[in-house]
C-alpha cells in the first residue's frame, strides 16, 4: 500500500509538471510581442494561490504523507510566480494594476491561512483548516474549464480543446485521486476526483466530435478569449492554453 502510494504521488507529480509548464507556449508569444494582448493573467494568480495553499497542506506538520503534494506544489508556486510577474511587466497600465492588486491578495490569503494555522491552531484542527482551504480552491481550478466544455457541446467541434491538455487534465487528477485514496485524505482525494470527472468527460467529448476539428461545428460561435482556454491546478492541478 505505501509503495502504490508513492507510485501514484510520483506519477502524480510528472503530470502535474506538465500542465504546470503548458503555459509557456502563451508566455513565448506574450515577450515576443511585448504585449499581454486579450490574454488574462486572472488563472495564473488563482493558480498559485491554490499551489501555495496545498503545498502548506502537504507539509508534515499539517498532514502527514503528503510531502508529494508540497514538493509538486512548491515547484508550481514558484512557476506561476514567474508566471504572473512577466505579465505585470508586458500587461496594459490598467491591467498591471488590476492583476498586481489581486497577486497581493493573494498573497495576504495565504499568510493569513499560513500564520493562523501555525499560531492558533494545532494537530487535527490545523489539518482540517489548511486542507479546507486547499480543496476549495483546488475545485475552482478544475471547475474553470467548464466554459470550454459549453463550447464544445454547443459547436461540436474540438477545435478548442487540445487532446493532451485534456488527457493530462484526466491522469493528473485520477494519479491524485488513487493517492487521496491511498493516504485516506478526502482532502485530495475529494478535489482531484472532480478533476479526474471534469478530464474523463473532455476526453469523451474529444472522442465524439474529434471528426469535426478545425470545422467550427454547425455554428458561427466565435473563438473563446484566451481566459476561457486556461485551467489552474490542484494539489495539483492545472491547464492553460492559448
């Protein structure tokens, strides 16, 4: 059981990696234009309020077994940091501000969870708090491509939503899902098993109107903005697209 365990945490940890690091194909072209375009920054900063609150859950004085999710989360914090100070850098004025403001709360959300935790709080009830927290941000992330899931439907075409992103999404979230279960912590099993869901039905869907790729379906729907196309991370768990 502790070697399946860790077996899963690994390879939980590879595709977490993967979809965390998917954003750089937007980055690439954010320098090369100098310019944040219609790109939204909103996922990124989501995305590492949630990294940096499971990678506290994860620490051994919070709860044991799951030093997995704090070393993948840890990694994720530090990329979406990069992430979100390289579109500060190249976003409009109004836009810098608006994304500066919420990094910063961001920030103070989790020193506020970080402090009480550690001060005002000890053994189980510690767990319960950071683990809450944790889950509840980890839902939003995996929830956020529910648009694109909408577009699908309504165009019956895939021609937006990419099949490895989806299939990354699905064994990302199922990998962590079998290691809540493993460690019996609800508090990863309950939010990746939502994202394992969330994976499995845009692989489905994939599979159904894979023949109508690139033919915009039976209607004239519009591209998605490129915030519609991303999806952050769960302990973990995250996607960004173009």
């Amino acid at each position: 059981m502790d070697v399946a365990h860790f077996l899963f945490g690994i390879f939980g940890n590879a595709t977490a990696l993967f979809l965390f690091l998917a954003p750089t194909i937007t980055f690439k072209r954010i320098i090369r234009s100098k310019s944040t375009e219609q790109f939204s920054g909103i996922p990124y900063v989501m995305t590492l309020l949630n990294c940096l609150l499971s990678a506290w859950y994860g620490l051994p004085f919070v709860s044991k077994n799951n030093l997995l999710v704090s070393t993948i989360n840890g990694t994720g914090a530090a990329i979406e940091t990069i992430y979100v100070i390289m579109f500060i850098i190249y976003a409009p004025k109004k836009q810098k501000g608006k994304i500066l403001g919420l990094f910063t709360l961001v920030l103070t959300i989790f020193a506020t969870v970080a402090l009480v935790s550690l001060f005002a709080l000890h053994g189980q009830a510690r767990k319960l708090f950071c683990g809450f927290a944790a889950t509840i941000f980890s839902i939003i992330m995996y929830a956020s491509p529910l648009s694109i899931i909408k577009l699908v439907i309504k165009t019956k075409s895939v021609e937006y939503m990419p099949f490895f992103l989806s299939l990354f999404v699905f064994l990302c979230g199922t990998s962590w899902f079998v290691f809540g279960l493993l460690g019996h912590d609800p508090f990863v099993a309950v939010p990746n098993g939502f994202g394992c869901g969330l994976g499995a039905l845009q692989l489905l869907l994939y599979f159904i109107y894979r023949k109508n790729k690139g033919k915009g379906g039976e209607t004239d729907q519009k591209p998605p903005s490129a915030s519609a196309l991303q999806m952050g991370p769960d302990k973990p768990n995250i996607q960004d697209q173009v």
